[in-house]
C-alpha cells in the first residue's frame, strides 16, 4: 500500500519540514522495522534530509542553489521553471528513512525536508514501508 502526505507550498522556493507527518506515518501503520521509502512525484520540487535545528541552515542551502542555478538564464525549456527542474534532479526526488522500534533513525539534528522549487502549488509525497 502506497500513502500520501500532501503539503501546500507557499512560495516559489521554499523547504518544508514533513518528519513529524512522516514519523505519524509511521505510528498509524504500526511499522516497528523497516525501511520507510518517501517518493516526490513532482518534476519542479524534490526531498532532502539535513539540519532541522537551525532554519538559517535551509535558507543558506536554498540561496546557493539560486546562485548556482539562476531562475533567469538562456534556458531551452521555455515553461519559465527550468531552474527548478534543474533543482530537483540536483536535490534528487526521494529518500529512505531507517525504522527501528518504531521511530524514523534519525540523527540528532537531522529533519526530512520536502523541497518545493516552483511553488506555491498543492504537493505530494508518496510513502512506501518495506
Ligand atoms: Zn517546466
């Protein structure tokens, strides 16, 4: 069975913080151990896990991947969003996620961020327990 968590993006560029959705996930589908495998099925957005302590962490990530990768630039697709698909091959569009009695191993400082690139737009991410 595949689940869905749905987010609401309010910026073009913006991370959102999904790990407590995710780890209620986890408890209502009474996975003790296990491999929670989150999917984006999105072309302009994508998912990360990193610091979720200090915000100014996901601000500098997100302000270098603008520089990086401009939103205005000589692109060939022409929909005006290539930055951001470039953003989600970059980021990548899913992660796996450790379960051990029952909770999401994760670091101390880590949080899993859904990472919109061409917002603000209703998401979703599919979740998969193995
Ligand atoms: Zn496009």
């Amino acid at each position: 069975m595949v689940r869905y968590i749905n987010v609401r993006s309010k910026s073009r560029t913006e991370f959102i913080d999904i790990t407590g959705m995710v780890q209620e996930a986890v408890k209502e589908e009474g996975v003790m151990k296990g491999i929670c495998y989150l999917y984006v099925p999105h072309t302009t957005a994508g998912i990360t896990i990193n610091e979720g302590a200090d915000p100014s962490v996901q601000r500098d990530i997100q302000n270098t991947l603008s520089k990086l990768i401009p939103h205005e630039m000589n692109y060939f697709h022409r929909e005006g969003n290539a930055d951001a698909h470039i953003k989600s091959t970059i980021v990548g569009t899913s992660v796996n996620v450790i379960i051990d009695e029952g909770r999401l191993l994760l670091g101390t400082w880590q949080a899993i961020f859904f990472c919109e690139f061409d917002g603000p737009r209703h998401r979703r991410i599919a979740v998969k327990f193995i």
